[in-house]
C-alpha cells in the first residue's frame, strides 16, 4: 500500500525523482524512486540526515510558540526536498528537480499525509 501511495504521487508530480516515507529515526519505511537507483540511495541518504534538521525544526517552532511545524521545504542547486509531518514520529518527503512543479508536490502529500494519518496512529 505505501508503495502504490508513494508511486502516485511521483507519477503525478511533474519533475519529481523519488518519495519516501521515513520514521524520526532515520529508517525508510518505504521509498520509491524514478528511473535513475543513484538518485535514490541519495535520497535516503539526504531523507536520513535531514532528520536531525526536522526534530530541531519541531522543537523550535513549538519553543517560540508559532505552532506545531507541518512541513519543511529545503531547496539545493539540483534538489528540492519536500518534507510532510505525518505525526511527530513519521514524515514524507518528496525530492524534485529544480524545474519540478513544487505546488503540486505540496499538495500531493498533503492529500497522502491526510491518507496515512490512520495508518500511523500513534
């Protein structure tokens, strides 16, 4: 299921390279890439230690009292990652090439963030 989920979602969205659903610790629950496998060993690479930037990111939004942090986009001279909280524990990500259409990435996830929410009830 998670695997059909992410491989919609990069087949919908124009300039994407890969999806991944990862847990706060680093670890790929499920990843889907596109034609090129490099692309996608660095995109767990990249998902894996992005996790430290995402649990800071977490706790300082909730630490000057801006609200609960929903999404992280960071934005590379060849990458652009998405990332969607699905709770405090699980995340998506999408990576896209520079010319990838970021607003229908956005939305996207937030249509499988909305999907998976059950599936990781805490």
């Amino acid at each position: 299921m998670f695997a059909e989920l992410l491989r919609s979602i990069v087949s919908r969205v124009e300039g994407s390279v890969g999806a991944l659903i990862m847990g706060m610790d680093g670890i790929a629950v499920e990843q889907v890439q596109d034609q090129q496998p490099a692309i996608g060993e660095k995109l767990n690479m990249v998902a894996a230690a992005h996790t430290t930037l995402l649990r800071n990111s977490m706790r300082m939004t909730s630490d000057v009292g801006v609200g609960a942090l929903s999404e992280l986009t960071i934005m590379s001279s060849d990458l652009t990652l998405v990332m969607k909280l699905i709770n405090k524990e699980y995340f998506l990500l999408i990576a896209l090439r520079p010319d990838g259409n970021l607003g229908r990435a956005r939305f996207e996830l937030r249509k499988a963030q909305l999907q998976l929410e059950e599936e990781f009830v805490m």
